[in-house]
C-alpha cells in the first residue's frame, strides 16, 4: 500500500510541475497546511477524499487522474 501513495504522490508532484506552481501554492488553493501537502508528495501522509478533491481541483484535473498512474505517464514524469 505505501507504493500506492508513493505513486500518488509523485503523480501529485509532476502534475503541479506541470503547471509550474509550488507546493505552497497548491497547498492554500486546496486549503491544507504546506508541510502537510509536502508529505502526501513524498507518499508519508494518506490523503483523505476530501482532502484527494480538493488537491485534485488545486491542480486542475479529476480526482481519477491522481489515482491513475499508466506506464506512459510515469515515464515522463521521471523524463522531466
């Protein structure tokens, strides 16, 4: 399960890289501490569903796509 939140974490990260914003930025748009926001990054903290909503409207797209890690994905994510 921690791979789990791992991979999102990293999804989370290349997702708010992607749209050149900080961890602090997308911590006050989903209205959640920084530090906090930092560890569901690093997949150290679970994310509640509220919380997965809120994050995932911060970076602009559906929930789904912080769940959904393909192969593609992933590897571009460790290109960039």
């Amino acid at each position: 399960m921690d791979k789990l939140y791992t991979e999102i974490g990293a999804r989370m990260r290349a997702l708010r890289k992607a749209l050149k914003l900080t961890q602090a930025q997308v911590a006050e748009a989903a209205c959640i501490d920084p530090s906090f926001y930092g560890q569901l990054e690093r997949g150290a903290n679970i994310p509640s569903v509220k919380t997965l909503l809120a994050v995932s409207r911060a970076l602009r797209v559906s929930p789904a796509d912080l769940l959904t890690w393909d192969k593609d994905a992933k590897e571009s994510a460790h290109a960039s």
